[in-house]
C-alpha cells in the first residue's frame, strides 16, 4: 500500500471572495500536495471555509443577504479561484454542511463528558474580524486591534461555556518537549512555549446573541463559538462520501492529519486550543504545524479590512497561474513575511521562466531541428561522464530537491533548479555548438544538446508542483504526452523520472514554440516613477 500524506490549508472565512493571502497558503499546500503524489503518495489535500460567527453574520446582514445565501455565494468564489489558480485539492469542508454539524456535536460531548466544559462570565475585548478576545495589552492605541488595525475592539460581559485550556499545560509542555518539530520554524514554536509558559486561561467557547451557528448540544441557547466548530472542520473533511458522519469514520484512514499550514496569525488557536480540544477528546495530535509569514503591500499585511489587497483574481486573469504561483513560491521564503510589488513580479518571470528556462530550451530546440533532425540526439545519457558540468549540477538537483519540498523551502527548490538553468545557458554559449557544427564536430554537438535538454527536462520535472502547465509544455516540447495534472501518471511517479538520462535518444522532438510569454508592466505601474 501506498504511503499516505493527509495536510490542510485553513479553513478561510467568507466575509469577501479570497485575496491574495489565502491564495498564498493553498498554491504552498497545492505544491507540497503534487510533490507527495509524484513521490507515489496518496494524499489527501484539504480546504475549505469557515462560515459561521460574527463576522460572517454581520458581513451577509450588511449585505441584504440570508447568511446561507451568503456563504454559498462566497465558497463558490473560493473554488472558482482555485480552480484559475490550478489547485488540486480533495476535499472543500465547509463548517455550515450538516455532516460538519454531526461531527461537532459528537465532539463536543467527548470534551463535555471529560469534565472540560464549564459555565463561567466572560469580559473582555473581543475583535470580531479575529474573532478572538484580546488582552487589554495586547491592543494598540484607541483600542484597536493589532492585526486589523483599523477595527476598534468591542467590550462583551456575558455568560458563557468554557474550556477548561489551563488544565492542559502541563500536558503541551510535555508534548512540545517530546516533539521538537511539532511547530515549525523554530522561531514559532519559541512563541507558542513562552505563550504557554506565561499561563494558559481557560477560553470561552461559546456565545450568546449570536443566531449565525451551532448550537450549544447541551444549552441550544447559546452558539458554539465559530473556532470550536472551525478546526473540526479539518475532521470532517476526512470522512468518505458514503460514511455516516461520526467520529470514527472521519478518524478511520487519515487520521492524523500529517500537515497543517497557516498563517502567524492564527498559530495559537492550532498550537495551542487545537491540540488541547484534540487530548480532552483523547484524540492523537496533528504531525506538524507550519506557519508562514504575511504578504505585505508596501509594509503593511495585506488583509480584506484593511482593504489593502491584491485581487488574485485579477492578477490571474492577467498574468496566468503558473507565473502567480511561481512568483509566491520563489519570491517569498515560506514561513518569513514577503512583500508583492508587480514590477518585481514582472521582473522575475521574465528573468526566471521566460528567459533562463523558456529561451534556453527554445534555443536549444531549434539547434536540434538544425543539427540532429527535430530528435533528441542520439546519446545514452549514462554515457555522458558523471564529472560533465551539468550531469553534476543536475544529479545534485536530483538528490537535494526533495528535502526541500519536504521542508517547504519552496524558494531553495526555485533556486537550485533555476541553477541548472542558467547553467545550461552558460554552458551554450561556452560550447558553442553552431561553430563546432560547423567544424564537422557533430557527436560533439549533439552531447552537448542532449545535456542541455536532458537538464531542462530536470528543471521542469522538479518544477512541476510549482509550474505544473509550464513543465507540461516542456515535456510536451521534449516529445512526451505526459500530463502535470495532479492524477500522475505510473511513469511520473517516484524518483523516475528525477535521475539523469531519462531523455530517450532519438525522441522526435516537437516544433520549437516559446513556452512563457513575456510580461509587460501595466501601463499604470510601468508610468510611475
Ligand atoms: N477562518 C480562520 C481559519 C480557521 S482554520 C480552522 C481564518 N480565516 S482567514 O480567512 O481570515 O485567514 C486564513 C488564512 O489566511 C490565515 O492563515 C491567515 O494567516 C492568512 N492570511 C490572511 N492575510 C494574509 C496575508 N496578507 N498574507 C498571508 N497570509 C494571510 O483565519
């Protein structure tokens, strides 16, 4: 049996059609997904949104709109972008489906049957953009709120159900000491242990005046607070089409989830509430967290209240997914904050993908048409010595690109295949084929062609969770009918295809056409100064 790899994006809230900062998260899960099926893995790659609270109630109120009505209008958004962006995903959990309502519920009462659910009064400053109370301290000046600065908090005094969280310290403690890697990068899980170390308070999880959720099971006066029943949203996503929706069915396969990517905003609610919910219900934890930083634009996080975002969208429609995707993945070390400029991004897909990669290939290709008749040369790659240049450089690719992805050191990967590339260009104009055609060197020749395209078939297949249509183009080029598509094909799978010498001799190759395009700025953006 194959191994298995399970990981999710969050569940994102459907106040507004996504922005580029959730599209960020699901293109990195959208990779490490297709990484885990090329290795032969079955994966299951969760996401989905998160439809209840307040923020959501009064979002669709403001709108005229049934907060149903709403939420579908907004989910379906969601998956139009992700369809645009070529993100292949398994399932799209969505906390208002019945099923989701079944899981909570069973839940709920395992936590309630361990004695960790209490009455209490709860006060304090809550931002429902967070939907999160916040520390006095915390806030900034006027009472607003750190993360959606432009949002003051708003004071609540109210009875409601809590969860005892202060009983687990101990028991995190315990855990983050015995699993090291449990959040990752490092600096994040110092966070969450000096968080800890202060002093866990126990959290409400409930709410009254609030119509837009679950009901409490056990007092249908009260609401669920939306994070309760939110990160059950990952559990429910597991349960098969056909199961009924209980526990041990969601639980049966996938559990536990091996991945959870999020942003740093929400690292306690995962590295804290979550694993804590999860030990009262006497469930086994997630395998890892990873958190990733925020996009900015010009310095400040991008964010729908903030109504300072980046329609991807748009961004999309106008420049493709593989260039979005690419650009988020190398330009942006995952897990530290980046900042989106266009003419960067412009920059950098026409330095990267259309010149190193895309002319390189085309030159190449047509040398082939003139110099071994339109086929791949008529070279055993194993014959090429393993000091060659590129057959270094690339067998080195071969070795290290996997950790990378397994570490989500997305931009590593860009840059060492990016290596080869430029390399492969260097390496052209040194060797200089046309004069050595010239002088009748023709086995010359075609070594150096056949390494040259050998390398660019390794750029592309490592790139491939990354550029998935790009590296299809290529190996279309190359003369294979080979899809990127998500579903891979058997010759894709494992390491086949990540060694040296996989390019048949003799391939008849496709007629040389320019894979990437290159970008011109807007008009508005080229103009400024
Ligand atoms: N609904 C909760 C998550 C529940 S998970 C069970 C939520 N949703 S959200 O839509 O507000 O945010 C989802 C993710 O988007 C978070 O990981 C957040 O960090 C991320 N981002 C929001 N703005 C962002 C940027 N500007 N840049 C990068 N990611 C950002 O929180």
């Amino acid at each position: 049996m194959s191994p298995h790899f399970s990981l999710t994006t969050p569940l994102y809230y459907v106040n507004a059609l996504p922005h580029i900062g959730s599209a960020y998260t699901t293109i990195a899960a959208d990779v490490l997904a297709r990484f885990y099926r090329l290795q032969g893995y079955q994966v299951r790659f969760i996401t989905g949104t998160d439809e209840h609270g307040q923020k959501i109630e009064r979002t669709a109120q403001q709108r005229g709109l049934s907060p149903q009505a709403h939420c579908d209008e907004i989910a379906a958004g969601f998956q139009a972008l992700w369809q645009q962006l070529h993100i292949h995903y398994d399932r799209f959990s969505r906390t208002t489906s019945p099923r989701h309502h079944a899981i909570v519920n069973e839940f709920f009462q395992r936590v309630w049957d361990n004695g960790d659910i209490y009455l209490g009064q709860q006060q304090g400053w809550y931002c429902v953009e967070c939907e999160e109370f916040k520390e006095e301290r915390e806030l900034l000046e006027g009472r607003r709120c750190p993360i959606h600065v432009n949002r003051t908090v708003e004071w609540r005094d109210e009875r409601n159900y809590f969860f005892r969280l202060s009983k687990y310290q101990p028991a995190l403690l315990d855990y983050y000491a015995e699993h090291p890697d449990f959040v990752q990068p490092p600096s994040r899980r110092n966070e969450v242990l000096s968080f800890i170390e202060q002093g866990l308070q126990d959290f409400s999880i409930s709410r009254v005046n609030l119509a837009w959720g679950f009901p409490v099971p056990t007092d249908p006066d009260q609401t669920l607070y939306v994070w309760f029943d939110a990160l059950l949203g990952y559990v429910t996503a597991l349960l098969e089409p056909e199961d009924e929706p209980t526990l041990a069915n969601a639980l049966k396969t996938w559990w536990p989830i091996n991945l959870h990517i999020i942003g740093k905003d929400i690292l306690r609610f995962h590295a804290i509430s979550w694993p804590a919910m999860l030990m009262s219900a006497g469930l086994p934890l997630p395998e890892q967290i990873f958190v990733h930083g925020f996009l900015t634009k010009d310095g400040q996080k991008m964010g729908k209240s903030l109504g300072n975002t980046l329609d991807p969208f748009a961004l999309v429609a106008q420049y493709g997914a593989d260039a979005v995707r690419y650009y988020f993945m190398k330009e942006v070390e995952f897990g530290r904050d980046g900042d989106f400029s266009e003419t960067r991004f412009v920059n950098i897909l026409n330095a990267d993908l259309a010149n190193d990669l895309g002319n390189l290939l085309n030159r190449t290709l047509k040398m082939a048409w003139k110099y071994t008749d339109g086929k791949v040369p008529n070279v055993q790659g194993s014959a090429i010595p393993r000091e060659h240049s590129l057959r270094q450089l690339a067998e080195h690719l071969c070795q290290t690109y996997g950790q990378g992805y397994r570490q989500l050191a997305f931009h590593e990967v860009c840059q060492q295949a990016l290596t080869l590339a430029r390399a492969g260009n260097k390496f052209l104009d040194e060797e200089a084929p046309w004069k050595r055609y010239k002088a009748g060197e023709t086995q010359a020749v075609a070594e150096i062609l056949y390494c040259v395209l050998e390398s660019v078939r390794l750029v592309a297949y490592v790139l491939a969770p990354i550029i998935p249509q790009l590296s299809e183009a290529i190996y279309g080029q190359l003369g294979y009918s080979i899809k990127f598509n998500g579903s891979v094909a058997p010759d894709l799978l494992g390491d086949r295809q990540a060694q040296w010498g996989v390019l048949p001799a003799s391939q008849p190759l496709a007629n040389p056409e320019p894979i990437f395009q290159k970008l011109s700025l807007p008009a508005t953006v080229a103009d400024s100064p």
